[in-house]
C-alpha cells in the first residue's frame, strides 16, 4: 500500500511542473483563449485546479478527523477565471501541492482505508478520493493542453487531418 501512496504523490507532483512550463514558456494570450465557445482556456483549467487544491486539502483533513465531506461546485464556490497573472496562478499551485503532498506522505495503508461520507456520492473510503485526485488532476490539465493545442492544429495545413480527435470547433 505504501508503493500506491508513493505513485499517487508522483503523479500528483507531475502537474506543478508542467504547469510552470506552460506558464513560463508560452504567451499570456494562449493560455488565455478559450479554445471554442463554451470551453475553459488553459487558465481557467488551472484556476479550478488551484481551488480545487484547497478543497482536497480540506478532505484529507477531514477523513483524517473522522467527518463528513461537502460536496464543491466549481461554478458557485470556484474563483472566477481572470484573478490572477499565469505564472502567479502556477507558483500558487505549486505552493499548494507541495503541501498537498507533505501531508499525503504522512499516510499510511490503514489511513487510505478510513472511509467519510460525501454529501452528494455516501460512502467512499481515503483511497478512492485520492485516487479521483490524481484523475481530476491529469484530465484538467490535459484538458488545457488541449486548448492550447487549437491555434497550432488550425494553422498546420494539411497535417490537421491527424488531429481530429484534438481539434475543437469554435
């Protein structure tokens, strides 16, 4: 059990980096532009992942003290997008997971196994919210790689053809 916290914790620490090298290598438009109408743009992806952040925080916590946890709903309790430059936004993430992760690598296996009630989902155990996590960590990331993605897939010609599963409409 202790080789699946150490995997959860590596895959968490994956995304800061690749955070602050989208921050810090790519224009503050890009990262801006929503990629079609409707969709988040890299920046909005990263806001919900800092404030999501902040709520795993909290449900670690609150597993660890035997209580129940909240449901979040990312558009009424979220941050809205704009609060802050790009690269501030990474380093505020960055900052927060390196907690994140000192207080995972203080679990052990009869930790993963303490169960809470979630007010929307009933029972789940440590080990199934941190596994959602890692999930909700590595599919909003990807998911604004995939915005920045558009402005190249839409001006490389004839080689879109291989990315139609990437290439957002809008």
């Amino acid at each position: 059990m202790e080789l699946v916290i150490q995997t959860l914790r590596s895959a968490l620490a994956t995304t800061a980096e690749r955070w602050i090298a989208l921050t810090q290598s790519l224009p503050v438009e890009m990262l801006t532009q929503p990629p079609a109408q409707g969709e988040w743009s890299a920046v909005e992806c990263l806001q919900h992942i800092v404030d999501s952040e902040k709520v795993f925080q909290f449900r670690v916590q609150a597993f660890l003290e035997g209580r129940d946890i909240p449901g979040f709903d990312p558009d009424t309790e979220g941050t809205q997008s704009g609060a802050g430059a790009p690269r501030a936004l990474a380093e505020e993430f960055v900052a927060l997971r390196r907690a994140s992760l000192d207080s995972l690598a203080k679990l052990g296996s009869a930790d993963l196994a303490r169960k809470s009630k979630h007010s929307e989902l009933g029972p789940v155990t440590l080990s199934e919210m941190v596994h959602e996590w890692v999930a909700h960590d590595l599919n909003h990331t990807m998911q604004a790689e995939k915005a920045v993605m558009q402005p190249f897939i839409r001006a490389c010609g004839p080689w879109q053809v291989f990315f139609t599963n990437h290439l957002m409409e809008g």
